[in-house]
C-alpha cells in the first residue's frame, strides 16, 4: 500500500467552493477543541465570514494563504500574515494551521508549515512567529526546528469553554541581514 502525500497549493483567489471546504475544515477544528478564536458551536455564517475577511487581505497581498488537499478535497490550511508594521519588514506570521480531523497523523501539517515557510521566502521574510495552545502543534513546530519562547497563562479560551495558556515560538528561515529595509508601500 502507497502513501499518496497531500497536494499542497496557494491560493491566490478563494472560489465559493473553496470557502465553503475552508469554513467546513474551520468548524471541524474548532468542534474537536482547537483553540484558534472561536467558540463553539461556531455557526456556519460564522465561518464563512471570517474566511470571507482572509480571501479579501490575500486578495490585497497582506496574507498568503495554502491549502492541503486529500481525496475528498480541502483537508488542512495555513495562513502567513505578511503586512507587518513598517519596523518589521522581515517578518511575518503563521497563522491559522488548521487540519481536519480525518486527515491528521498524515504529513499534512508538516508539508503545510515547509509549503508555508517556502511562501515566506519568496516573499523575503527571514524570521516567523507563531502561538499555540495544542500540544499536538507543538510537537510538529519542535520537530520542524522552531525555537520555544515561552508560554502565557490563562491567553485565550477553549472552544467549549475554560481557560488555556499559549506558547509562543520562531523560526529563522533566512539571514536577517538580507531582510527588506522596509515593507513594500512603506516610506523607508
């Protein structure tokens, strides 16, 4: 038996299809306990909206978004929050690693978080944060050789409720000294 790896893509433009996988794979994640800024229930409106907001700040080129998909479509994602303050061309975010259920354990969140560290290259970034409150995204950002920084207690909230801590972590993807001198649009 083979292992197909997932088709990892970005996405340039987010299609109704496209959104209705990505809000089904939101929902998902936050109904099985991911705390990534919903409560649950997290209605559908709910979802679709926010990913209505992520396809108009790709469509402005402040974020990346890539997508991972399986047989039966979308099945995990990550966004790169790419428009930093003037002070901190060189840097970008990752956010939003998301994988659903059904398609964990099988390579997809570590070719989303290479795929997204490639992204972030091509767009000169040298240096990425992130936060988690998952010990299962821990382990994958520890094994991917992003450096821990330290944990918040009582950050954000579970999705069914209680409070839970965050850490924090980087990862150095290039030489610093190469950085932009200042963001695009930006007066240096």
């Amino acid at each position: 038996m083979t292992s197909q790896l997932p088709r990892i893509r970005r996405l340039h433009a987010v299609s109704a299809d496209e959104r209705d996988a990505l809000a089904e794979v939101l929902r998902d994640c936050v109904a099985g306990g991911a705390s990534v800024g919903f409560m649950q229930p997290l209605a559908p409106a709910q979802a679709l909206a926010f990913w209505d907001r992520v396809a108009a700040a790709v469509h402005a080129g402040e974020r990346a978004l890539l997508v991972a998909e399986d047989a039966q479509g979308i099945a995990g994602t990550v966004q790169l929050v790419l428009a930093q303050p003037d002070n901190q061309p060189h840097r970008a975010d990752l956010a939003k690693m998301l994988v659903h259920r059904r398609a964990r354990r099988l390579g997809l969140g570590a070719a989303l978080l290479g795929a997204a560290e490639d992204a972030a290259r091509a767009h000169g970034k040298t240096l990425l944060v992130l936060d988690t409150a998952s010990d299962e995204a821990e382990r994958l950002y520890r094994r991917g050789g992003w450096q821990y920084v330290g944990e918040v207690p009582d950050f954000a909230l579970w999705p069914h409720g209680g409070l839970c801590a965050t850490r924090f972590f980087y990862r150095r993807i290039g030489d610093a000294r190469h950085a932009p001198a200042s963001a695009p649009g930006s007066a240096a």
